[in-house]
C-alpha cells in the first residue's frame, strides 16, 4: 500500500510552509502503516527533497519514491538539475527511488539514460521508476506524429525495465487499454532478463566454432568471416499444395545456382498465421532430397519470434528445432498478431524478447543447460549448437535504442545480424 502525496501549488514555498502542509498528511499516512510513501508531480525538486526528508523523520524506515515533472519545472523560474545531480541529492536526503512522471515517454527515457550512467544507480543504491504520460506530438521523418498508442507503451514500458527501471506505470492520458500491453510486456521479461536470475556455464562447456561450421555453409562462412548471401522466403499459408511446392522448388533453384549460401524464411510475418517453420523446412527437405548438414547446396534459416509461446514453450521448440538438424536460428520479437475482424483473438505472449532469448540460447542451451539452468540431458554432449542470428532495423524511429539493442544482442552472444 503507498500513499500518495502531491505537490503545493506554490513552487517557491518556504519549508517552514512545507512542514505545516505535508507533516499531518505524512503523519496520517505512516500511522496507518504504508509499505511506502509516493511523491507525484513535483515541479521542484528541492520541495520534493524536503518532503522525503519529513517523512523519513517520521518513519525512516519507510521507503520514498520521488517523482518529479520535468514539464512543470520547466515553467518555473528555477533551471531544472541534471540527472546525475537529482540522484545524488536523493540518495542524500534519504530517497530510494527516483524518476519522473507527467512526462513524455521519450524524453522520461532521456533521463533514465543519463541517471543509469551514475555509479549510485548502477550499485543499487537508488532505483528508478518512471510513469510517462501519452506525450505530444513529436518529428519522425517528415511528418510531426502520436504514435503512443497501446502497443508504443508496451514496448517502452519493456525498454524501460531493461534499461533497469523497477517501478513502471503511466501518467495522463494512460488508459487501461495501456496498461494492459504494459504488463503484458513486462510481465516476466522483468524476472528472466536481471542480470544473474540464471546460472550461466562457463565458456569451456559451450559449443564452439568448430560446432556451429557444421550447420551449413552459411554458418560455415559467417564463422570464418566470408562474403554470404541469404534470400528471403515467405513460407506458406493455408493448404494450398501448388503454392508450397512453387516455394520449395524455387528453394531448389536457389541452391542449384550456386549463387546463394541460404534461404532465411520469415515467421508469421505482420503476425499472421503461417506454417510452422520446422514443418515447412523439414518438408523442403523430403522433397529436394537434402539432409540437412553442411553438404547441403543451401542452409534454410528459419526467423524464431518469442512472440507466440511462453518460456517452457519457447526451449521446447528449439530442442525441437535441434532434434530435426535445424540449428541456424534467426531470433526476432516478431510483430504483433494483426487478426482480421473473422479471427478470434490472439494474444501476444513476450515472455521473452529477442535480445534475452540469444543469451538464453547462447549461454546456457549452447552449454548444455536448460532454461533454469539444469542439463539438458545425461549425456555427455549435452549442448545444442546453433548459430544464432538476429535483426536490426536502421530506419526505426528510435534508432539510439535500436542500437542500444544491437550492442545488447552482440554482447548475448548472436552470431550474424541481419538488417
């Protein structure tokens, strides 16, 4: 239970002001025993200070979170700090959380980027919240645009707690309709991806180069640094027999020309139902006569997407993926299920995004270890060996956190980026 408390309208009140009007309030609310008091829209951030330092008076053992409105201090006379000098005085007056509210998602983003970079932060000693509003209109490209809809929340409110934010919600004009993509995007994402949650194997028990050449000679030349060329394949929907075979003959073509190391095919791509990829590569194998291994004319490279089944879910269809020698796996978010209006409702899933489910894969199936970090079995090669790839997009409309993300995926272990 926290208690909720906002600022005086006065921005330049005297504290002796500040005591008369916040002590009965915070004396109110720790005599019914709040797990934490909540400070919301403050303008100033010396008032915001002055009151954590009352109620930590009255209750120290209670914690503060601060929250602080770049938008209204901006209209005061008073220049608002910078990041690093709000998380050092927070930490000074007693404060153990920090981070803005009221604001646009984007430049909340901002100052989590500049307060992250503080040892203080980075150590624990102060964490940080944020609870954006819908925000305004902002240039993206050409055009001055709201993308804050539903599904933009969602993501930030994910991007938010990789970036380590562990007190997430919303501001003005936040709806439900928000909140639920937040949550849902969050949900267990927040668990899996802190640093640590999982054991990790050392580097000596996980596959190496070695392994991986012998997935195919795209992975045999990415590994060895060679010029590669992949087409991409969108793979069949619905029954229509003609149509699959046209995609697999055409995959026959490829190969045989000698021109191309691989053939990458999309997973449900703008989230619509596909074949599943394993069904559709092990079927384009029966039919062209190939084993898949690495004397095959070309490797078939299925996108992963963490979009539709949960965690148990997710390393089941690896396992399952390695079982049937399909061990190049491109791992990609996946966009969200856009169902015409004769379809029932589907549901995203996100347990995981791509950027933790490489260094899943990397760091403990390519060990030999499942996802809690148990052997995958009794033998004595118990590892998979896939080369793992993955995305970027040059042309997203945040392209810092898109980069954010690649150097993220690199450091996870991904072998190959696509763009």
């Amino acid at each position: 239970m926290l208690g909720s408390i906002g600022p005086v309208l006065d921005p330049d009140a005297e504290i002796t002001v500040l005591r008369d009007t916040y002590s009965p309030q915070l004396t109110a609310l720790h005599a019914e025993e709040v797990d934490a008091i909540i400070l919301e829209t403050f303008a100033s951030s010396q008032q915001a200070f002055e009151v954590t330092r009352l109620s930590k008076e009255i209750a120290p053992d209670t914690a503060v979170v601060v929250q602080l409105s770049l938008d209204e201090a901006a209209n005061t006379a008073s220049t608002f700090p910078a990041a690093s000098e709000l998380v050092a005085v927070a930490v000074e007056k007693g404060a153990d959380v920090l981070g803005i509210n009221c604001f646009s998602p984007w430049d909340v983003e901002s100052f989590i980027d500049e307060a992250t970079q503080t040892e203080t932060v980075q150590t624990g000693k102060l964490l940080l919240s944020a609870m954006p509003n819908a925000g305004g209109f902002r240039r993206i490209g050409q055009r001055f645009m709201n993308h804050v809809n539903p599904e933009f929340m969602g993501r930030t409110a994910r991007d938010y707690m990789g970036k380590g934010v562990r007190l997430i919600g919303g501001c003005c004009e936040v709806h439900p309709a928000h909140v639920r993509e937040m949550a849902g995007h969050i949900k267990s994402v927040g668990g899996l991806d802190t640093p640590g949650s999982r054991p990790v194997a050392s580097a000596t028990s996980r596959v190496g180069p070695d392994e991986k050449r012998l997935n195919g000679q795209f992975s045999r030349k990415v590994i060895d640094g060679e010029f590669v060329v992949s087409v991409e394949l969108l793979h069949p929907r619905g029954t229509a027999i003609l149509g699959t075979q046209e995609k697999i003959a055409f995959i026959g073509e490829v190969g045989a020309s000698g021109l191309v190391d691989a053939v990458d095919v999309t997973d449900s791509s703008r989230g619509i139902p596909f074949m599943p990829l394993g069904d559709f590569i092990s079927l384009t194998r029966s039919s062209l006569q190939i084993s898949g291994d690495n004397t095959d004319p070309v490797e078939l490279i299925p996108h992963f997407s963490t979009r539709d089944v949960n965690t148990m879910g997710l390393q089941a269809r690896l396992i399952g993926l390695h079982a049937r020698d399909i061990r190049n796996v491109l791992i990609i978010t996946g966009d969200r299920p856009k169902m015409s209006p004769t379809y029932l409702r589907s549901t995203a899933v996100f347990d995981l995004d791509s950027t933790t489910l490489i260094r899943y894969v990397y760091g403990l199936l390519n060990a030999g270890l499942d996802f809690g970090g148990q052997p995958l079995s009794r033998s004595a090669q118990p590892n998979t060996s896939f080369t793992i790839g993955s995305g970027y997009e040059p042309e997203a409309p945040n392209p810092e956190h898109e980069l954010e993300k690649l150097r993220r995926k690199i450091d996870n272990g991904v072998d190959y980026i696509f763009t």
